[in-house]
C-alpha cells in the first residue's frame, strides 16, 4: 500500500493556471459546442495562452463535444493527448487528475478541461434515468429498480435522506440550513443563476416535494452553460497572466462494494450512506498531506442537499451523522463559518455545470477574486459527485 511520503514529489508541481466560464441560464439558445467553446477560449485568454499552446484535452465521458469536436471547433494544431473520464458529476476533480498526469509525465504541457450542456433546455438532468452505458453498459444494476419505479436522481438521494434522518435525527430544518446557506452566497455572487432570489426557512419550507423528504430547494438547478479550466506546471503558470491555484492532490476512488449502474444500487449496500467519498478521503488527505482541520474554504458537490451534509462527514469536516446540526450552526456560511462551503452558491443556487463550475470557484477563492471571498483563504477542498465513483482535489494559494 502507497504511504503519504510517495506522493510528496507531487504535491503543488501542477496548478490551473486559467478558468472560463458563460453565462449560466435556463434557456441558452446555443449549441453545447458553441458554450464550449467559449468557456475555453475564456481559459485561454484568462491564462494568457492561445491555441497553439494548448496540447492536451480532457472530457467528462457523458459531455456531447468530442475532444475532436473541440479540437476542431477552437483551430488547436497541437494536441497530442486527449482522454474521457468517468460519469456525470464524479467526473471533473478527476478530470483535472487525469491533466496532471499528463502533464507530469511530459505527455502535454497545457491540458484543457471542459464541461458543456443544455442542461435545462435540452437534456432535463432532473428527467427520469435509463440505464446508460456509459454507466457500466447495458445490463447494469439500474435495470433492476427501473421497472418498479425508482427512475430519477431525486428519488434515489430522497433514501439516503429518509435513512439519514432515520439515523441520527437529522430534520428538515437541516437540510434547509444547507440550501439557505448557499443561496445567501449565490445572492452575493453576480453571475449565479439565483442572484437576486432570497431564500429563507419559511419559503423552503412551502416549496413543493420532489421526493419525500426532498422539497425543491434541495435539489440543483438544471442549468444552460459551460466552463473550462486549463492545467499546466506550477513553474509554467508562474510566467502566466494570472496567479495560479496550486494543485496539491487529487483523488479519484469508488465506494466500497460498489455495484454497477449510476445510483440506484447503492440503497442495497451493507452501509448506504458511507458512500465512495469516505475512500476518496483517505487517498487524498495522504496524497495532500494535509486534513480537513487544514481546509479554509469548500466547494462540495451539491447535487442534493443530503449529498453536501454527506460528505461533510465523509470529508472529516464534521463527526459522522453530525452534518444537521453542524450546518444549523451556521458552520458552512461565509460569514463566520469554520468551514465556508459553496461561496458562489454552488450547484444548487449558482449553477449546474455538473460540478466544473465548483473548480472555478475553488481557483476564485485561492486567486483572492472571488465575489464572496474567504479572508486569507490559502486551502480549499474540491469535491465531486458522491455515489459510485468519486472523486476530490485539494487546491492551494500560490506563495
């Protein structure tokens, strides 16, 4: 078994050094490959590079641009690596992995990273689930629960939930504790999609059920956009336009027992809430060097409410069954909290860019630019989708 020493040589050798992003929104009226495109020329120019240096690509494996696509679309002359990873929202930490390892290894000297969907116009993320292949191909797990009923991503998060609060008396107040948090961050937050739509404990309450006991304020947004982010050397990024966000570690790992499909067959593991997370952490606080106790901001993957209270256990953020009353403490707001969590509003207020978007913030925050910023923020937690596989990053302020 690796020890934390072996991945000492790693830490802070790669770092972004560019983010883009559009206009996050319900309706578009563009391509995916026209969002994509901009969001990436938006990287480039943040970096201060042009297409000709950009040599490497990275996709989510559900993205509808083909690396080629992009590499047409954008006139890029000198790609030379290209790769797909993993499924939906576990993807982007592990995207960014999948660069630095391509870049430490020489196979590319600047990787671009992207995401793009019509994500309300288009492909409705909230719309019931067929079984995908992408997910493990046909014949996967999911076509067990699909036949009775269990059809969407709401639905399956709703269990954990209900099994949360079964378990340690988590209540509803709890899980709006979390999406009030991250409006009040998105209201301070321009580009979000929710700016400028106050919520409070009385309008979460009223808001219609998805999926008992998920109303909808516990549920992301399904969002138009895209954003991008480009990977390159500490010591590359250092002769840059902008002052690089340090990758210090990423890890990418799958839950213990796992099972094929996209969600549903994690209600039949021997411990359905102790989700891939809690093996992602452990890879990456030993890659890191470093613990939760060291994290001064956190961009988590919020698809659900239950999903951020979750892995603020599984992360070590707080002790196990634990997150209602932590979030209740006001623990996760800007404004005061130990740990401020999604300070751009995140996917629930900020927008859905099946958790991308959660990167550029996270460079935001170590850069110093972002609207709603940590005062002498120097570390921050990335994560990704919880379920089957996962994946986390931890990003550091450039000395």
């Amino acid at each position: 078994m690796a020890r934390a020493d072996d991945y000492a040589p790693f830490r802070d050798r790669c770092a972004i050094a560019g983010i883009g992003r559009t206009e996050f929104s319900r309706d578009s009226g563009r391509s995916e490959l026209a969002l994509a495109t901009e969001a990436a020329r938006a990287a480039m120019a943040d970096a201060g590079l042009t297409a000709d240096d950009i040599d490497g690509v990275v996709r989510c494996q559900m993205d509808h641009n083909s690396a080629s696509a992009m590499t047409g679309a954008l006139a890029l002359r000198n790609v030379g690596f290209s790769a797909d990873v993993a499924v939906g929202g576990d993807a982007p930490c592990a995207m960014v992995g999948v660069a630095v390892a391509a870049v430490l290894s020489g196979q590319a000297r600047h990787v671009l990273v992207y995401r793009s969907l019509n994500g309300r116009s288009e492909g409705r993320l909230g719309a019931a689930i067929a079984p995908r292949p992408e997910a493990g191909g046909h014949g996967n797990y999911d076509e067990f629960f699909t036949p009775y009923g269990l059809l969407t991503a709401p639905q399956s998060f709703a269990l954990l939930a209900r099994r949360h609060m079964i378990e340690y008396g988590t209540t509803e107040e709890h899980f709006g504790a979390v999406a009030i948090a991250c409006r009040e961050h998105a209201n301070r937050t321009p580009h979000a999609q929710m700016h400028g739509k106050p919520l409070d404990m009385t309008q979460y309450l009223a808001s219609r059920m998805i999926s008992d006991p998920l109303r909808l304020f516990d549920c992301c947004l399904e969002t138009d956009g895209a954003a991008a982010v480009i990977v390159t050397t500490a010591e590359r990024a250092k002769d840059l336009a902008q002052p690089p966000a340090l990758i210090r570690a990423t890890a990418h790992a799958p839950a213990t027992g796992m099972s094929g499909g996209m969600m549903f067959p994690s209600i039949t593991w021997e411990e359905p809430l102790k989700l891939a997370p809690r093996n992602v952490a452990r890879q990456l606080w030993a890659r890191a060097g470093l613990g939760p106790q060291d994290m001064d901001v956190a961009q988590i993957y919020d698809c659900f409410t239950i999903s951020l209270m979750l892995q603020l256990e599984q992360y070590g953020l707080c002790g196990e069954g634990e997150s209602g009353p932590f979030v209740a403490s006001g623990a996760i707001s800007a404004d005061g909290g130990s740990i401020p969590v999604n300070t751009d509003g995140g996917n629930m207020s900020g927008g859905y860019i099946h958790g991308l978007n959660h990167i550029v913030e996270g460079v935001r925050q170590m850069r110093g630019t972002a609207d709603v910023q940590v005062k002498d923020a120097e570390t921050c937690l990335v994560t990704s989708g919880p379920m089957g596989i996962s994946s986390a990053m931890v990003l550091r302020r450039a000395a």
